[in-house]
C-alpha cells in the first residue's frame, strides 16, 4: 500500500487495483480480481459509491466474493483502511 499522505501515489494505486481487477475479471480469475479490487476499496475516499457501481457492474457471485473479502479486511488488525466499515457498506447496499 502507498504511503496515504501521497495523494498522487494513492490514486495511481487506486486505479492500477481497479485495471488489474478488471482484467483478472475478464480472465475469469475471479478471486485474484477480488483481491485487487478489495485493495482499491480499502484507499478509496468514498468506499460506498464503489461499492454501488460493483454491486450493478460485477456478477453477483463476484459481488459476494468482494463484500466477503473486505468483511474479513474489516476484521484483520492489520487493515490499513479506516474508510471500510462493514456496517457502514452493509447499510449502505441493503
């Protein structure tokens, strides 16, 4: 993960999980994509929103793989992104 005082190093992060998640996709890779677009969740300023356009873009079972994989994010003591609460995102997509 970038350093998050470098917003310049943050975004091109950002965008490189979202790319690298999205062609995994099209691979049919679905958990390295997972993986990749957990990592873009977990620096993004506005986690909801991304979740929004996910739930109506990725496939349902992708979906499901995702919000799995930030919940055990949210969990790790190791998370380094305050920005993803589950309850916050569980709330947000219900």
């Amino acid at each position: 993960m970038p350093d998050r005082s470098d917003q310049a190093a943050l975004q091109k992060f950002f965008f490189d999980e979202i790319q690298k998640g999205e062609e995994l996709l099209a691979a049919g890779e679905f958990e390295a994509s997972v993986k990749h677009l957990t990592n873009a969740i977990a620096i993004s300023g506005q986690p909801q929103q991304l979740l929004q356009v996910f739930q109506q873009t990725l496939p349902p079972d992708v979906f499901k793989m995702l919000m799995n994989s930030l919940a055990l994010a949210a969990k790790s003591p190791t998370t380094t992104a305050p920005n993803t609460s589950m309850d916050t995102l569980g709330d947000t997509l219900d």
